[in-house]
C-alpha cells in the first residue's frame, strides 16, 4: 500500500483521519497515527494558543507525523442589517426555550488567512503537515510553511480549485466531492450545489488528470473498499472523516453516532442555515424549516454564532432537534471501533478489496 503520498508523508498507509472541528481530539490523531495512518488536529476554530496546545499534547503521545487543519475562509462581509433579519427569523425558535436571541453576532472564527501568530506558531511547531480548508492560503504562508519541511494538502471540490491549489504550490489536493460529510471546502459558498456536489467518482479521475501532484480522495468512503476504488482511480489515498466520528476517541456525543449508523442515505442534506457555508448533516429541524431561505444566511462564520445559541439552549431543554450533526452520506457503514482498530480494519478491507478485484479481472481476460 506505498502510494506517492505515504512516501510524502512518511506514513504507513495511505489513509487520512479527517481533521473534524467540535468532533476530532489529540487523542483520536494520536491513535490514528500510531496506527500508521495519517492523524489530524482541527485547529480551524481554535486560536494559535489552543492549536499549540494542542500539538503539544499529540507530540507529548506519538512521534508520527500529525496533520494540523486551519481554515482559509475569505472574511465574512459583515451586513448589520441581513445580521438582524437574521436574528428575527431565529427569534421564535428561541422563544420556545423561553429565552431571546443574542442581541448580535460575532465572528467567532478567524481565517488562517487573516491570523499571522498561526502561522508563526506552526512555523515554530513543524507538524508533519498542514492543511487548508475553505480556500487558498497566501503565497507566503505556503513558502513558509514549506521553507519549514511541512507538507501542505488543500481541499479542492472541482477541477478548477485543485489547479488552483496545484499553481499555489501545495504539495497535496484532496478532491473533496459532495457526498463527505461536515463542511465543503468549496472556495466560493455562494457558488450553485452543482459545483460542490460533485460524485468522487466523477470527481476524483478528472482531479487526478488535471494536477502533477498526488491527489487524496475524501467524501462518501466509509470502509476499505472505498478506498480501493480511490485508488484504482488514481487516489494516492483517501481521507475519511464521517467513518471516526464513531470512535470512542472522537468528542461526539452518543446520539451523534447513534443519528449516523445505519441511518438511510436521505437522512443526510446539504445545507447553509445552520453555519453560513454549504455543509453536510443530519437533517434537524432547522435545515427542514429554512430549506430555500440560504440566500438571507449572513456569511460563514458569523451565521454560526446564531446555529451554536439555538443548539446550546434547545440542548439545555434537553431538545436534539437543533443540534448540528455532521455526517456524510457513507454514514451508515459506521462501525463503533476504536481509531486504531479501524484504521487495520480498513486496511486489511482495503487489501481483501483489490485483491478480490485483481482475481474478477484475470479470470475475466483470461484466454
């Protein structure tokens, strides 16, 4: 299983645990690493203080290479009217828990492009490698970063952002199509479904034909097989995120597992009410009530400061029905194993999976 990317990496196999913000723990990268997978920290909502620590308690576990994500999200065009509309729309659903809306909203994120003591910091730190999400990051941060000896990887989820991530210099696109679960890493939110809802399958050979460098599937891969499929493909491997959430390692919540595993495909859906940008989940009653109101969501990440209040006081009355789950569309094949024990799950899937194809393919020619 050497690929372009374990050798990139200095990693045992070709497979990513995704970095999931509110979901992914030290502890979750820790074991993924240690298992010869490529573990990641979601640093995309924490400040450069928590990120290092962060790092340092994944370092203080392992000394395999660790992958930190940061966000790259353009800054959030701040519409003080569109923010109160906003807010009103909210206010009844609020006022069923007995509480207002906040009085305004915040930009409770800040891009990695618009942080300079993060990048100083993962200068200083050198994981084994970075990713972006949400978009490019600047030249120099990339120079930097790389000046360092850190691989860089960028979400890409059509052909014109992975050339994109490609002329910037990265190392590594991750094709990221429609079916992963959790946020697009689409460069423009604005952009129509049509160009972040691409299949990996269609996805996946065009990025791979368009770029130099090696390219990771990510969206709709829940066990070996679909990873053998990425990298018949052309994948130099895969990053599954939807697949971890149900590790004890991970910091989601039983129900949130328990929402996912075995769940129809249907139960998961695109949307931008809850945070401002295109993400997958289970469907709450939030997506089902603003499904085709997006265009009156403020921009990501303030949008989410109002989704978080509204799910942190209907969880005070013990109410799930606004809580955001994110999960993508292989959510059902989920299995309840520990990081480590899934990750030679997979791999040994993975192995059983192209062998089984390479014995259909000599029968099948054979003269």
């Amino acid at each position: 299983m050497n690929t372009a990317l374990t050798d990139l990496l200095d990693i045992d196999y070709p497979i990513i645990q995704a970095p999931m913000a509110g979901v992914s723990t030290p502890d979750l990268a820790v074991a993924a690493a240690n298992a010869g997978a490529l573990g990641s920290i979601a640093a995309g909502t924490l400040t450069a203080e928590k990120a290092e620590a962060a790092i340092a308690s994944v370092a203080a576990q392992t000394n395999r290479p660790i992958n930190v994500n940061v966000f790259t999200h353009a800054s959030p065009y701040r519409d003080a009217a569109k923010e109160a509309a906003w807010l009103e729309t909210l206010r009844p659903y609020f006022r069923e828990f007995g509480i207002d809306p906040p009085d305004g909203l915040s930009e409770i994120y800040k891009s990695f492009n618009d942080d300079p003591d993060m990048l100083e910091m993962l200068v200083d730190r050198r994981p084994g490698a970075v990713s972006f999400h949400f978009g490019l990051p600047p030249q120099y941060a990339v120079d930097a970063l790389k000046c360092a000896g850190i691989v860089t990887l960028c979400s890409a989820t059509t052909v014109a952002e992975a050339e994109a991530v490609a002329a910037r210099g990265i190392d590594v696109v991750i094709a990221q199509s429609g079916e992963a679960g959790g946020h697009s890493g689409v460069f423009d939110p604005a952009a129509g479904a049509g160009q972040h809802g691409i299949g990996l399958m269609a996805l996946l050979p065009q990025v791979v034909a368009a770029v130099d460098r090696p390219v990771v599937a990510a969206g709709g891969i829940g066990n070996g097989a679909g990873i053998a499929a990425a990298l018949t493909l052309g994948a130099a491997g895969a990053q599954l995120g939807t697949a971890f959430i149900s590790c004890p390692e991970s910091a989601a919540p039983a129900a949130h597992h328990d929402a996912l595993v075995g769940a129809p495909g249907k139960a998961t859906a695109v949307t931008s009410a809850l945070s401002g940008r295109p993400a997958r989940g289970v469907v709450n009653r939030l997506m089902r009530d603003m499904a085709g109101r997006e265009s009156e969501v403020p921009d990501y990440p303030v949008a989410y400061d109002a989704g978080k209040a509204l799910a942190d006081a209907a969880k005070d009355r013990e109410n799930g029905e606004f809580s955001v789950m994110w999960g993508g569309q292989a959510a059902p094949m989920n299995r309840r194993l520990p990081a480590g024990e899934l990750v030679a799950c997979l791999v040994r899937e993975t192995r059983e999976a192209m062998t089984l194809a390479n014995d259909r393919l000599n029968n099948l020619f054979r003269p």
